[in-house]
C-alpha cells in the first residue's frame, strides 16, 4: 500500500509534469517580447490585407502611424499606465514598506511556502494597486530567492505573476474605473448610451469577488503541485542595487548645503500629500486612472519622507518601464491597423473580429463569448483600457442589440472584457516585463509555469460569465 506521502507525490508529479511540457514548449517558441509584438503586427496587417474592403498598403501605412505617433496616438494612455506601475513600484521601496517586504520574506520554510507567499502579496496588492502589486511580488521573489539558494527563481517570479491575473477585478482595475468617469476617453459606455457605471456594479458584484475568491485559491493549489525539481539561481546583479531600507542620503556628520538641505526637508512632502489629499476630499474621493496615480504617488512621497529619497526611488522605478515605453508605440499602432477602414462604410479588422465572435448570440451567452474575444484580442492589444477602446464599442452595441441596456448588464459586458485581459496576461508577456528587468530573467524562464494560469482563468471566469447573466 502507498502512503499519504506517495499519493501527493503522485499528484503533484502530474502538475509538475504538465508544467514542464510548458515550459519545455515555451523556451522552444516563445520569441523576445519586443519580437512578439513586432509579429503580431505582422499577422494583423496580413489579416487587414485580407479582410479589410479597400485596404491599400499606404492607408495601412498610414493607419499603423496614426497609432503609434499621429492623432490617434496612446500616448496619455501609456504614461498613465506607465505611471500607475512607477508610482507603485516607489511605493513598494519605500523604507517601512521595503522593511516589511524583508520581513516577510524570512517568513518561508521551503521553495514552495516562499512562492505560495509571492503569489499571495502580489495578489492582495494587486486588487489595491495593480503596479503595486505587479512589483511588489517580484520584490518578495527576489528576497526569497536570496534565502534559498537552491530555489527556481523563474518558478518564483512566475508565482508573483500569476497573483497580477486578478488586477482587472481590482480597485485600479482601468476600464471598470473609466465606466464611473464621464470624463473619460475610455468611457465607451458613457459615449454610447450616456450613462456611467459605478464600481458597485463592476468590481463589487459577487459574480466578481466570487470569483476572485475561486481563482485564487486553484491557483494557489496550482503552485504548490507545480514546484519544479531543478534550480535556477538568480543573476547575483539582481542584488547589487537594493541598498539598505534605511540608508541615508547623507553622512550625519556632513554639513549640508543649502541645496542639500531643502532636498532633505520633509514638511515639501508632507505638504505634497496635504494637498493632494485635500483635492482627493473635495473631489468627493472620486476614483479613476488620474487620481489614483494621484493618490499613490504623495503616499509615496510621504512614505520617503526627504524629497531626495522620493527622487532617487521614483528614478529607480522608473528603470523597469523601459520595456513597456519601448512596446507601447508597438501596440498603439496595432490599434491602428485593427481600426483601419479604407472606404466609406467598410468594417475595421477589429469590427470584423468582435462581430463574428458575438454572432448569433443571446443575452445569456453575449458576455461569455466577449470574454471569448476578450482573450483573443488581449494578445494584440494588452492593455485594459486600450483594449476596452478597442472591443468596448462592440461589446456595447451588441448588448443594446439582445436588449440589455441596464447599467447591470453593460458593466457585466465590460467586465467580460477586462477579465479576459487579465486572463489573457498569463499569456501575453507585456505585463511580465517589468518583472523581467527586476529579476534579470528571459520570458522563457518564467512563461512556462504561467501557462497553466491562463487555462485556471479561462475555466473559472469563462465559467462565470456563463452563469453571470442569471443573477446580476
């Protein structure tokens, strides 16, 4: 007879089986996230060459430029996003939190505890913050990492991003956040119909935090089966530039210039964060992509305390969005090419695509079939809000369509698409980069075990926008 022991062997062994076939997969055809995006650009312009009535190679042209540089550039969307990941990233580092992510960290007794807590802080801090949480795993990873030398630090960092597959359902999630913003470029809703959609009726359904509930908690099964026999040590220059917590940025007995001495007055940030905070009140704690940013950069500012500690961390978080301001122009000119019509009347590819994967639908089946494009269309625009830009239009149309107008149902309809985008991430390794620069690790260290993530999402969330329509 097998003991307990063996029989978890045994069950563990067949996760860890089906991780490896990933993996081995993925380190054989998973290209450099620069090369992905420039591939997909690629197969879009074919698929516009084809499908598109009237598509000639210089309105093609001129489409990819208008998404990359011209008038319908992402740029404010892009340095929003950009600065949703620095600003949480300088959050994370500053010194009590920098503190407590150390702490933290001595707190595993093997790999598989260390990667269970990475998932768990990315995870939580995701749905508050999705660039907190993005890094903030990845900074637990590195600190564990540290511990066990023996580790897989891509099995590490992968559990950090596998915690981020909830962001979309979370307080920073970008599209649920547009629909309560009249405002809002994004706010394709509020375009439509004229009506905005509070959180209440996005974030907070329980179809939603249900299924956050759900995910999560495979997922974390999901880890501790997959935990790979082989180790991965880190790059020792993953280290060289953490510094002390609470290091100063002075010697205490220099005597300061003026100049020195108004970078290290503390009452600047604190006054920085008094207004901010101020404005956040009279606002009536209005929530959006803006004044999030808003909110966690004069936290962070408070938490640094000098100015000069604020500068030197936000410079340093603003390292590991290189990546991301080198493929944004990327994906804004797929936006382009999805949206180029050439003669009047002629359907975009984007159009085109959303329409066939909604045909024939009912009210019942409509948000599971957008999630079902939701998935698709994430791998050629990764990003919740230009992506909700991109499919929201037809989301919307087609609910109006089968009838569904209620504020209910349309945020149901967006949540379609933002949880697919999420789903879709585990995939996609836009949103791995910045983790890649702070683990100095390639996407084919790391994407192997996320694999297994994105087919956890697509049951789970696929499941609940089939059961959704019957109870909103």
């Amino acid at each position: 007879m097998t003991t307990s022991e063996e029989h978890t062997t045994q069950r563990r062994g067949v996760m860890q089986s089906l991780t490896g076939l990933s993996v081995r997969y993925v380190e054989r055809l998973m290209p450099d996230p620069y090369l992905f995006a420039v591939i997909l650009t690629l197969i879009v312009a074919a698929l516009v060459a084809v499908l598109v009535d009237g598509a000639t190679p210089d309105g093609m042209l001129t489409a990819w430029y208008g998404g990359v540089w011209g008038s319908q550039n992402i740029f404010t969307f892009a340095f929003q996003m950009v600065l949703v990941l620095v600003t949480g990233y300088t959050l994370a580092e500053a010194p009590i939190l920098k503190r407590a992510i150390i702490r933290v960290a001595a707190t595993p007794k093997n790999q598989v505890q260390g990667a269970l807590l990475c998932f768990v802080v990315s995870a939580v801090l995701s749905l508050l913050n999705w660039g907190l949480g993005l890094v903030a795993g990845a900074l637990v990873a590195r600190q564990v990492a540290k511990r066990f030398t023996d580790a897989h630090f891509g099995y590490l960092i992968a559990a950090a991003f596998m915690g981020f597959i909830v962001w979309t359902q979370g307080l920073s999630s970008s599209i649920a956040l547009a629909n309560t913003d009249e405002g809002s470029p994004i706010n394709v809703i509020h375009k439509i119909t004229g009506i905005t959609v509070p959180l209440e009726q996005t974030i907070f359904q329980p179809y939603s935090w249900l299924s956050v509930i759900v995910v999560l908690a495979l997922l974390a099964l999901t880890i501790w089966r997959m935990e790979p026999q082989q180790s991965l040590a880190p790059d020792p220059a993953v280290f060289e530039d953490e510094g002390q917590p609470d290091s100063d940025t002075q010697p205490a007995e220099t005597k300061k210039t003026f100049a020195e001495w108004l970078e290290n007055l503390w009452i600047l940030n604190v006054l920085v964060f008094a207004a901010g905070l101020a404005y956040f009140i009279l606002s009536g704690f209005e929530l959006n992509i803006s004044s999030m940013i808003m909110l966690f950069t004069i936290t962070s500012a408070l938490l640094h305390r000098t100015p000069i500690r604020f500068i030197r961390a936000f410079t340093g978080a603003a390292k590991v969005s290189g990546p991301l301001l080198l493929q944004y122009p990327l994906y804004g000119g797929l936006v382009g090419l999805l949206g180029y019509h050439a003669v009047e009347g002629a359907k975009p590819l984007q159009t085109l695509l959303a329409e066939a994967l909604v045909s024939g639908a009912t009210e019942y089946t409509l948000p599971f079939l957008t999630f079902i494009g939701s998935l698709i269309i994430s791998l050629f625009v990764p990003s919740g809000g230009g992506h909700w830009a991109v499919q929201g239009p037809i989301a919307v149309d087609s609910a109006l369509a089968v009838g569904q107008g209620s504020p209910a149902y349309l945020g149901l309809m967006s949540m379609a698409v933002a949880v697919g985008e999420g789903v879709a991430n585990m995939i996609q390794p836009f949103w791995l980069l910045p983790l890649l620069a702070i683990a100095k690790l390639n996407v084919r260290q790391v994407m192997g075990f996320t694999i297994i993530a994105f087919l956890i999402g697509v049951l789970v969330l696929g499941a609940t926008t089939l059961i959704a329509p019957y109870v909103i």
